[in-house]
C-alpha cells in the first residue's frame, strides 16, 4: 500500500507532466536549481508547505492537486 509521502510524490511528478512542465522548467519559475527541485519531486516532505505552493505556481496548479488522489487516463496509467 502507497504511503502518503509516496502519493505526494507521485501526485507532485505527475501533475507536472500533466501540465507538460519539465523538471527544469518549473525549477527556474520558483526560482531554485534544478538539483533541488528533483530532490523536492524525490523526498517532499523536507520542504515547507511554502515551498510546494511555490512549485505548485511555477506549474500553473493548485496545491491541493499535490495531496489529492489523482484519476489517471487510460494513456496516463499506461505510462507509470
């Protein structure tokens, strides 16, 4: 069973790629390195809520869509 930290994880990568953002991209909007930012997408949970909200915008997404369950398309689902 996925842990909720897994989730966010998951939930955090996803809705970037949903957004058809790379890793780069929403790294240079919230104004951090790309190292960082993949460190974020790997262990959230060891940055403030402030921070997510921040990579949240640089996607162009709600925070929440961060810790809700997502429905994935069939095409999506493929792909994990």
């Amino acid at each position: 069973m996925e842990t909720n930290e897994q989730q966010v994880i998951r939930n955090i990568k996803s809705t970037r790629e949903r957004y058809g953002k790379t890793q780069e991209q929403v790294a240079e909007v919230a104004n951090m390195t790309s190292r960082t930012y993949k460190s974020i997408e790997n262990h959230p949970f060891s940055y403030s809520i402030d921070k997510l909200n921040i990579i949240a915008k640089a996607i162009g997404c709600n925070l929440d869509e961060f810790f809700l369950p997502l429905n994935f398309t069939d095409s999506e689902q493929k792909n994990r």
